[in-house]
C-alpha cells in the first residue's frame, strides 16, 4: 500500500477500478480504491493541497466525502444494488494528516437490514516505514435508507461496481 506500481491482477479479480467511473468526487480528489465488495470497501488518498484546509491539514470535509462515498457504494451493493441515500453521518476527526501524508480507508457494515443500513469507515494515516496502518485519524457511522425504487433513468447505476466489484 505504497503508491508503487500494485502487483499484477490475477485473472479471477475484477479489473483494477476506474474511479472516474466509479465515483467523480473520489476521482476528483485522488482517491484510489483497492477492495470493493457488499462486506468490505478499502483504498487510499495521498492528501494534496486540494484536500488541505488552510493549516495544510487533511480538511474534515474531505474524510466525511470519503465516508460517505464507500458508504454509499457498500451499501448499494449490499442492498441488490437499489437506489440509497445517505440520512445521517457522524464522524469523529481523532488526530490530522497533513499534505503529503497518505489515508488509508476501509468502510464495513454494521447492519444490513432491509430498509436501512449503518457502516462504519475508518481512516488512519500509513505509516512511512511499514507502509500499513499507523495512527487512525477519523472514525465514522453513516446511516442509508436502502430500499429505494430504481427510476427509470437511474436503472444503471450500479454497473461500475458491479464490473469492479468482488460480489
């Protein structure tokens, strides 16, 4: 998890994820996926001057996107890939990362009910030296309604995660 060239995908994965397709906020940012599945959604931000606040630490704004985001993708997921909306978040900002510092993400369930769901997501900033989690710097719960109809317009959605996706 070093922002270096990742090992060659075996041919039982899904391709590597396009997150332009997948989510253009998340794209917009830098955000890179690495696990996208209805049990386990993980990736990383290299935090920019664009995530920064003005004390050139990660803006909160920005953990709550990414929050949100894997959130939203799980639960779409989990829930046969019907429409969702996001009705509540909360997220507790427990230490900063600053520009140049890389975030590591992972959004879970908590519960996967039929109407709604609750995930949890959170993120730490990686440890130079080992390349894994160092300190967790955000801790999330987002709540979703999850049995919303699909329109019309709206009925394919869902198909950059399913091409991504581990289901």
């Amino acid at each position: 998890m070093d922002g270096a060239t990742p090992p060659p995908r075996s041919p039982h994965q899904p391709p590597a994820p396009d997150m332009a397709e997948l989510d253009a906020p998340l794209h917009a940012i830098g955000f890179q996926m690495e696990e996208l599945s209805p049990r386990r959604l993980t990736g990383r931000l290299l935090v920019t001057p664009a995530c920064c606040q003005p004390f050139k630490v990660l803006h909160g704004g920005v953990s709550a996107l990414v929050a949100e985001a894997l959130a939203s993708m799980g639960a779409h997921m989990a829930s046969g890939f019907r429409r969702v909306a996001g009705v509540q978040l909360s997220i507790n900002h427990l230490r900063s990362a600053a520009a140049g510092d890389t975030v590591l993400a992972q959004a879970v369930p908590v519960h996967v009910g039929r109407s709604t769901q609750v995930w949890e997501v959170k993120l730490w900033k990686m440890d130079p030296s080992t390349k894994e989690r160092g300190p967790q710097i955000a801790e999330s719960r987002v709540t979703l309604l999850c049995n919303l109809p699909l329109t019309e317009d709206l009925k394919n959605a869902g198909e950059a995660l399913k091409k991504y996706s581990k289901l």
